[in-house]
C-alpha cells in the first residue's frame, strides 16, 4: 500500500510540504505529473476499500482471505487509477495541441 | 427560511405520527401473514381419538404400563395390527422418479439397472410406492419433523425451539414409545437431536463432512447384520446420507450416484431377504419403509420448492404381496405419519394434517378399512375444530342444496355426508348383504371430506396471503416515503456544497439494503457495520486534517477533536475483535474466549474496572461541559447517582444475585432519572449569570447525561461480565463522537452528526456479541433481578441487554442538541418553531434510515420466501429489524418527550419571568 500511495509523491515532491498539501489534503492537483501520483493513489485506496467486500461471503476460495482480497483491491485501483491519469494526460497533451495551432 | 414556515411544528409531527402509525399498520399486517399462527393441539393424542369429537373419555392413561396402553388402544381401535415391528429405512436426498418414474413413464435406464432389487418388488406386487410430495423447505430437518407428527412446521415452531432441538410435538416415535416399543437408530444424528434419550442403541453419524460418500454409509451398514438378526427392537431406523452427498458433489448425473443406488438396492435386499426369512404365518410381520426426506435439483442441491426437491419417495414392502390396487400413487409426505400410526396402533399424532394411504391396508376387510378413515376423520375434525370456535358438528343442518362454501359448515356437512352413509353402510353389512356399490360410495364420501380437510389444513401453515403481505408492504413503504419526504422538507440549507461523508453516510444505507439480499452477509452482518463506521470516521478524521491544514492550527479545540475521533476509531478495533460472532467463523479466538480462558477473575476484576472506567468517563465528560458555576448542579447530581454506583459496585464484588439489593437499584435508577427529567428544567436557574444565555442548552445536556448514565450503569448490572469492557468502550465511543461534534470548528450538518450516532450504535450492537441468530440473545439475563416469572419483565430485560447499544447512541442525542433556536427566538416565544428546529432532524433522522431498511428487508424477505436459508437466516434477521424498530421508536419517542417537556417549562419560565418584570 505504501509503495502505492507514498512513494511515487516522495520522489516527485521531496519535502516540499506545499505540494503534498495541495495534492492530497486540498485534491486539486495541477498538471500531468500531479495526476498521475494523485489518481493511481486514491485509486489504490478505493480500491483496497472495494476489495474487502468479497471477504465475509462463503465461497470458500482461497484468494477471499486477509490480506489478499484487499491486495488484489488495491493493485486493480492502482492500475485504474494509472489508466485514467495517463488517458487524461493525453487528453491535456491533445489539447494543448489543438490550442498551439 | 421563508420555505420552512409551510411546515409547522404542529403539521410535522402530524404528519410524522401518521407515518409512523401507517408503518406499524403494515408491519402487523406483514407478519400476520407471513408468520402465520396456527393453533395447534398440545399434548399428545390417547384415548379420546377412537371416539368422536365431544367424547372424551375418563380414563386416564398415563397411569397405565405400556403393555396394557397397547391392548387397550387395539381394543379401541378395532382395527388388527397387520404388522409388530417396522424398519424405516431413510434415504436422504433419494428423488422418487428414480424408483418410480414419472408421469406413467419408467425411470431413466441406468437407475432402472442400478436397482434391480427394488424394481421387482415393486413390478411383482410385493411393494408400493408413492411419490410423497414434500413442503418447503426441502431440509432435512423440518422434513423428518413433517414426516413423524403430520404437521407441516413453520417459523414460529423453529423460533419457539430455539433453545433446545428436541422435538416436543406429538409424534409416531413418541407415541409408539408409550406402548412400550423399543428403539434402535443407525444413522444421521439428526435423529439424535430430535429424540434426545428414546433410542434403546444407536450410532449416530455426523452429517457435517459432505465430500464423504463412503464412510458415512458404511458405519450404518456395518451393524446391519446384528440388527437384523436379534429380535429385541420394535423400530429401526437407517438414515443413509450417502446419495445426498453424492448429489451435492456432482449432481444428479453424477457418476458416483449409480453405484451408491446399487448400494442401497444391496442394502434393501438384505433387509427384505431377512425380513421374509423371519416370517412366520399368523405372527405379524415386520415393514420395510423406505422413504426419501426430499429430493434434488439437477445440480445435487435441494431446499427449495421445485418439483425435483420436493419429490419424495414412500415404499412399503413386506414379506407379503400387497393386493393388485389401481394406480393412484401419488400422496403427501405428511401423510406417512397417519399411516403409521394406523398400521400399529397407535393414536395418529394430534396436529396431524395428512390422510391415510389406503393401499397399504389392502389386508383388511371393507369394514376395517372404513374404520381407518372414520379414526383419520375424527382426528381432522378435532384440528379443525380448533381454528373455528364455538364448532360443534352435530349443530349445523345441512342441505344439500347449500352451496360449498369455504369454511367451518362445509367441512362439517361433507364428514356428516360420509358418517350417515358410512352408519348406512354398516347396518346393511351388518345383515349380511354384500354390497359393493355401496362400500364405494362411502370410501368417496370420506376421501372427499379428507382431500379437502387436510388441503385446507396444510394451505393455513404454507400459504402467503400475496395480497395481505402486497398491502403491508405497501403500507410500510408509504410512510417511508412520507418521512423521507419530510426530511427533505426540513432542510434549510439546499444549496450548499455535500462533502464527501455526506454522500458516504447515504451511501452506507444503499450498500446495506444491497447485502441484505445474500445470505453471508447477514450473517455477518458485524462485519459490515463495523467496515462502514470505521470509513465513515476516516472521513471525518480527513475532513478535520482538511480543515486544519486550511485554517492552520489557531482553530479551537482541532488537537480535542482528532484525539476524539482516534478514540472512536480504536475503540471501535477493539470492540470488533471483542466477539467473533457471526456464523460461519465462530470458531476463531477473540477476546472473550481469550478471557474465559484465563478464569473468572480475571473477568471479574475487569468487570470492576469497567465500572469504575465508566463512572470516571461520566463524571468528566460532565464536569468537562458545565462550567464551574454550576458546581451545585454538578454535585446533586453526583450525589444522586451515587447511591446506585455504590450498590452496583457492591453487587458486583460479591458476586452473588442479591434480588432485593438489585431491585433497589433498579428502582433507584429509575427514580433519579424520572426525578431529574421532571425537577430539573424548574430548578435550573432561567439565565446563565455570567454569559446571559438561556440555559436551555445546558439543561438538556444534563437531562441527556442522566440518561446515558443510568443507561450505561443498568448495562454494567444486567450485561455478562465479560460484555462489560465492550460497553464501556461503547460508551467512550459515544462520548468522543459528541465531543467531536460539539468541538465546532468543522461545521458538520445536524442530519449528519444523528447519523454518525445511528450507525455507531448499530455497529457498537455487533460488538457485544450479538448476531443475527436468535441463539445469542442472553436469556440468562433476563432474570437477573426477577423474584417471581413474570414473561412481561424478562421480555423488557432481554430487550434492554439486547438493544443496548441502539439506545444507547438514540439517548446520546440528546447531548448535543442544537438549541440555537430557543435563544434566537423573541419575546413572545414560538414554541412550535423552536421545537421544529430542535427536534426535526434528531428524531426524523433515525425514523427515516429505520424504515428504509425495514422496507427494504422486508422486501428481500418475500422475495426470499422459498430459499434455502428461510427459515434459519433471514426470518430471525427480519425478528431483529422489527425489534430494532421498535428500539428506533423508544428512543425517538423519550427524546422528543423529554425536549418538548423542558422546552415548555422554559418557555413558561420565560414567559413568567418577563411578565413579572415588564
């Protein structure tokens, strides 16, 4: 989970405290970079938060068990998380483009 | 505010009253008819059942030695044993279309093969066998209760067992035990539970380990052939679980399901073979019974009401050829139990609903099988005569040109049909005049009075009036909706941003409604309410980081209001790892086990230490409030409460149940908390001295503290020992959620801070260990305090133990009441605005998220009615959802109560006070 939500934001904004505040305390990030450490972040919580739903129901398979339901939770978050946050990144990128020309 | 003076205060509880009564309309008319009561007959049925109803005869038979009960009933009867011993051979899960076929069709080739045995007993003659269709649900259990009383069991026969598993009803095994039968079962255990010391030798085999296919029929096997050979048993049971498991793994198809049929033919024939060896003529045989508690769906599961579950099979066989009958083989399985009894005489169960296989009694003359009928007859009758009053037969004239309507006439007037021609009969026979047309006349007579007796008798305990349950649930959805509606109506606000916990806490209610549609998940329902209220607080918790960041850190009490919701937080852990609860993984350690493991001491002394943690949670979280001029207030109010504290304390170290100690702590808390409701808002000085505010506010928090206290305090005597941690860490949980409301700062909608309350409470009920089982209701402590049986008592108790923590959170509101109102008002106080504004949320809120879930529930419910898990989880979950609705209206109605009560003497304070110095 930390290596989801944490790291990518230390190596981008190092200590700078302002950053991290706008990005994860206010949710207005700026930019491509910031949304690709925001999204796949929150996407990752999310994702870990609907992971655990399949936990209580008795189907008896191996992945419903702690903690790899909730893993599978986060990677999924993550990753769509990640999908969303390049799509919009492209998008920016088209339409900047679009206004250069 | 120009929006809000449409609906006044006077027009809101109107409307709010209403509701609620429209919801309590339908809910009663939701449970008449889906919970039906039928009346039944108590007791077991003896001697009076050879003679007419209104006869009763003198004798008393329990006096008599089973030898002597049998000769008498024979006597009675009139009817000769046709055999003297009986082995019920049980094949779970056997459909009977792989014996008989179906719709005149022969049975599929390879079952046809893999019973050979049995396929020329039934082609020679020498058995018969009948599809017995079964009622739902197609479970073991009901079913073998169905099979051996003839009645057909719902809800409230499962829930009025609920602390033991034997089978108290009449019964053809209790009955057959009274003549002094002996008894032998091999097979599942099931059996044992139901008859718990009746059985003379058996071997009881657990129905647990489904993958077994093998093992569990060879422990019955194996002590077949010493069985069969002693003659000191009268009734044997085998109950083969094997073919059930067999379908469970692969279906009906399954490639093991030919070669345990075969199995169970190898098992029929050394039965028969020794059965026909041991006969000797002119000495009554013994009966093979082979029945199927129910059948299977093509996938091997069963428990609903299709025609392949429901299928089941009754074959009799015997050393004899039954005589060549026509065809008609199709019956109830209830009516095994009549049959039985008739072949053996014994009195047929009392709430029998079945009737008789003739075919079976093909031994007996015209006029014995006649009698058989009038002695079904008579017993039907007697039932029936309990749902009408004021019945008695011989009243009633019937002409035949009366029109067949439903209801007591025409039952009695088609039995008077068949006795008159039964008695005409009788007497021409009696002249000896053979006469054939006439005996089937009478047969007719009485199969038509029975036909419809026992169709209406089974309809009563399996039918759902739709159109009852249709308006009840409309009903309840109705009020729903016009609560709803009214607090959408009291918003002030519409405009403004909705912030994540906002729609979370909406959301919450949709994702509950959802899981009540899966069986796991209300059976593990803790699991949900404590996921829930913890993302709820984390939300919170964010949303005060958000603001903290935003504002920087002059805001007032930020570092209080984290701390608090931390403190919600892990008392919230520690209450989930409490009890494990639930159902499927109660065998996990928590830390109840934990402590019951290390001994009553240790239990105790938490106990005492819980006490004490509570008294000091109360006493700071009031000194914390009040400021210190109150100190007056402060002190009575300690005073008052310590008396109680002090006998419980003093209970508790004892250890022992001193009634009358308790029941002066009873009466003392109640009179303290009566005494400072009703005293208080007089004797509270009308204005603050120092800050020239009404303490109005002030005055209701103290009220709302007594009742937490004294709550808390009934809690701490009636809970078990080991629940007293918990409660207390509710109590903290509580106690910290109002404090972080009251913090300011955060400014947090009033619906959304009743909520947060709501859903604490639900989720703290979880955390003492309650379940959605009926098993965990603690019904050791409804006594606790009780010198005589009083049911009304111990059903208040075990609803305080039970609904503790809903409470709990509803009687809390109080403690952080927006009383903005009051100050803001004129001098010409308007009482029903400020009673509008101050109770409009705290009491529609919980009305409101109450009904959604009980129309939604009750919904899921119907839709449910032929499930699997009907009966086991989701009816003791919709008892739950109505006791928490109740709880909902408790709590609702105190805390309107006692707000509407200060606040007019308040505003009649006020209203003296000006006039006396305008």
């Amino acid at each position: 989970m930390s290596v989801f939500t944490f790291t990518p934001a230390a190596c981008v904004f190092g200590s700078s405290w302002a950053d991290w505040h706008r990005v994860f305390a206010h949710t207005k990030p700026i930019g491509c970079t910031d949304f690709m450490i925001c999204l796949p972040a929150y996407g990752a919580v999310i994702g870990a938060w609907f992971g655990a739903w399949p936990m209580p129901l008795d189907w008896e398979r191996q992945w419903q068990e702690w903690p790899i339901c909730v893993t599978y939770g986060a990677i999924l978050g993550y990753l769509v998380g990640m999908v969303l946050s390049s799509g919009l990144a492209i998008f920016h990128n088209r339409r900047k483009h679009e206004k250069g020309d | 505010m120009s929006n809000n003076n449409k609906l006044t205060c006077a027009k809101l509880t109107l409307f709010t009253v209403s509701a609620v009564i429209i919801q309590i309309i339908g809910l009663s008319l939701f449970i008449v008819g889906f919970f039906p009561v039928k009346p039944t007959l108590s007791g077991m049925s003896g001697l009076e059942s050879f003679s007419p109803p209104g006869f009763d005869p003198a004798q008393n038979i329990s006096t008599l030695p089973p030898e002597k009960l049998k000769s008498v009933y024979q006597e009675l009867s009139g009817v000769p044993p046709l055999f003297d011993r009986l082995i019920l051979m049980v094949i779970d899960g056997l459909p009977a279309e792989f014996v008989l076929g179906r719709n005149e069709k022969p049975p599929p080739k390879v079952f046809m093969e893999a019973m050979p045995y049995t396929q020329s007993l039934l082609g020679s003659g020498i058995a018969i066998g009948y599809h017995a269709k079964a009622a739902p649900p197609t479970v073991t259990m009901p079913r073998l209760k169905a099979m051996v009383s003839g009645a057909i069991g719902g809800f409230l026969d499962v829930a009025s067992n609920f602390n033991t598993q034997a089978f108290l009803d009449d019964n053809i095994i209790a009955q057959l035990r009274r003549i002094g039968w002996k008894m032998v079962m091999l097979g599942d255990e099931t059996w044992l539970k139901l008859f718990p010391n009746m059985f003379d030798r058996h071997d009881g085999v657990s129905s647990f380990f489904v993958k077994d296919t093998i093992q569990v029929d060879y422990n019955v096997s194996r002590h077949l052939d010493k069985e069969l050979g002693s003659t000191d048993w009268d009734l044997l049971i085998l109950h083969y679980l094997g073919l059930d498991h067999v379908g469970h793994i692969g279906g009906r198809n399954s490639i093991l399901m030919a070669p345990k049929l075969e199995e169970m033919d190898e098992v029929i024939k050394k039965i028969h073979s020794s059965i026909i060896q041991t006969h000797k003529v002119d000495e009554g045989g013994t009966l093979l019974m082979i029945v199927s508690d129910h059948g299977m769906t093509e996938s091997g599961n069963h428990g609903g009401s299709s025609f392949e579950e429901t299928d089941s099979l009754a074959l009799f066989a015997s050393a004899q050829k039954f005589r060549d009958v026509e065809n008609r083989k199709e019956a109830y399985q209830v009516d095994i139990a009549s049959t039985v009894a008739l072949l053996f005489g014994v009195p047929i169960p009392v709430n029998n609903v079945g009737t008789v296989m003739s075919q079976v009694f093909t031994f007996l003359e015209d006029e014995q099988q006649l009698r058989l009928l009038e002695l079904n007859s008579w017993q039907l009758l007697r039932l029936i005569q309990t749902h009408f009053s004021e019945f008695r037969c011989a009243r009633f004239s019937c002409d035949s040109s009366n029109d067949k309507t439903d209801g007591a006439e025409s039952f009695c007037c088609s039995y008077l049909a068949a006795a008159s021609l039964h008695r005409s009969w009788a007497s021409k026979n009696s002249s000896r005049s053979v006469d054939e047309d006439g005996y089937m006349s009478v047969v007719l007579a009485y199969r038509d009075f029975l036909g419809t007796a026992s169709e209406w008798l089974s309809s009563r305990s399996t039918d759902k009036p739709i159109r009852l349950l249709a308006l009840g649930i409309f009903a309840m959805a109705l009020s729903c909706l016009v609560l709803t509606s009214l607090l959408f109506l009291l918003d002030q606000k519409v405009n403004s941003k909705w912030h994540l916990d906002e729609s979370f806490i909406v959301a919450v209610i949709f994702i509950l409604v959802l899981s009540m549609g899966s069986s796991s998940m209300i059976e593990e329902e803790q699991y949900i309410w404590h996921f829930m209220t913890s993302s709820l607080y984390f939300l919170l918790l964010r949303r005060t980081i958000q603001s903290i960041i935003t504002n920087g850190k002059q805001s007032r009490g930020s570092s209080d209001r984290i701390y608090s919701i931390i403190a919600v937080l892990i008392c919230g852990r520690i209450l989930r790892g409490w009890h494990q609860g639930g159902v499927n993984w109660t065998y996990l350690t928590d830390i109840s086990k934990l402590l019951e493991k290390k001994g009553t001491v240790y239990i105790n002394s938490l106990h005492l230490l819980s006490v004490i943690f509570i008294i000091v949670c109360l006493a700071f979280i009031l000194l914390a409030k009040l400021p210190k001029r109150r100190f007056s207030v402060v002190l009575l109010l300690l005073l008052v409460y310590l008396f109680p504290v002090l006998m419980i304390l003093t209970q508790i170290s004892t250890n022992q149940d001193d009634t009358r100690l308790i029941q002066m702590i009873y009466a003392l808390i109640g009179i303290s908390t009566v005494g400072i409701l009703v005293a208080l808002p007089w004797l509270m000085p009308l204005l603050d001295p120092v800050s020239k505010e009404y303490s109005f506010g002030d005055a209701v928090y103290v009220i709302g503290w007594c009742y937490v206290s004294s709550w808390s305090l009934l809690q701490m005597l009636l809970q078990q020992p080991v629940n007293s941690m918990p409660t207390a860490l509710l109590l903290v949980q509580v106690l910290a959620t109002i404090r972080y409301f009251s913090q300011g700062g955060v400014h947090i909608k009033q619906w959304v801070k009743v909520a947060s309350l709501y859903y604490v409470g639900m989720a703290g009920h979880f955390g003492l260990g309650n379940t959605n089982t009926l098993a965990t209701i603690d019904v050791a402590g409804a006594f606790i305090g009780i010198s005589s049986h009083s049911t009304i008592i111990s059903g208040i108790l075990m609803f305080i133990i039970t609904y503790a923590s809903p409470m709990l959170a509803l009687l809390s509101m109080l403690m952080d009441f927006d009383v903005r109102a009051f100050a803001n008002s004129d001098e010409n106080v308007d009482l029903g605005h400020i009673l509008k504004m101050t109770l409009g949320y705290p009491c529609l809120v919980p009305l409101v998220l109450n009904s959604i879930l009980l129309v939604a529930y009750t919904i899921v419910l119907l839709l449910m009615r032929n499930h699997l898990f009907v009966w086991s989880v989701f009816s003791p979950k919709y008892m739950y959802v109505c006791a928490t609705t109740v709880c909902v209206y408790i709590g609702v109605s105190i805390v309107a109560l006692s707000v509407t009560y200060t606040c007019v003497v308040f505003a009649t304070r006020r209203k003296l006070k000006c006039s006396t110095s305008g």
